[in-house]
C-alpha cells in the first residue's frame, strides 16, 4: 500500500526512517542514495491523505517505518 500510494519501489521505502517525514509540511524526503536515477539531491514525496492514514496505522514513530521481527529495516540498506 506504501509504495502505491508514494508511488515509489521497494528499494526506496522500505530502509524510509521516520526522521525522513515533515508532517507539517507534507513531505517525505528520500535520501539521494535511494534514488534509482542516481540524482545527487534528495527526492521530495507528499504525503497525501491516504499514506498519512497508513502512517498512523505503524506501530512506532522512530527508527524505520517498516521493522523486522529482528528490529532492523529487513535486510536493506538506506
């Protein structure tokens, strides 16, 4: 549901961390090493209302957004 709504692939929202989030202003900022087309700046997502509803849901507002069992971002590097 994450990356439809963000319109972003796997590689780029699963390592997210919650300190990329600016609710206030309605932004997720990607860092520039997650970014397929290798762009040296930081990728701008708003946050519509949809993934604000799925935000809510997660279970924690720090670290990564989506956790393993073994409390790391499932094997995937930011």
């Amino acid at each position: 549901m994450f990356g439809t709504l963000t319109a972003s692939r796997v590689n780029e929202f699963v390592p997210a961390r919650w300190e990329e989030f600016d609710f206030e202003k309605g932004i997720w900022e990607m860092t520039a090493g997650r970014r397929k087309d290798q762009k040296l700046f930081p990728h701008k997502v708003p946050l519509n209302q949809g993934i604000k509803r799925v935000l809510d849901r997660l279970p924690t507002r720090e670290g990564y957004l989506f956790q393993s069992v073994l409390g790391d971002n499932l094997g995937l590097t930011p």
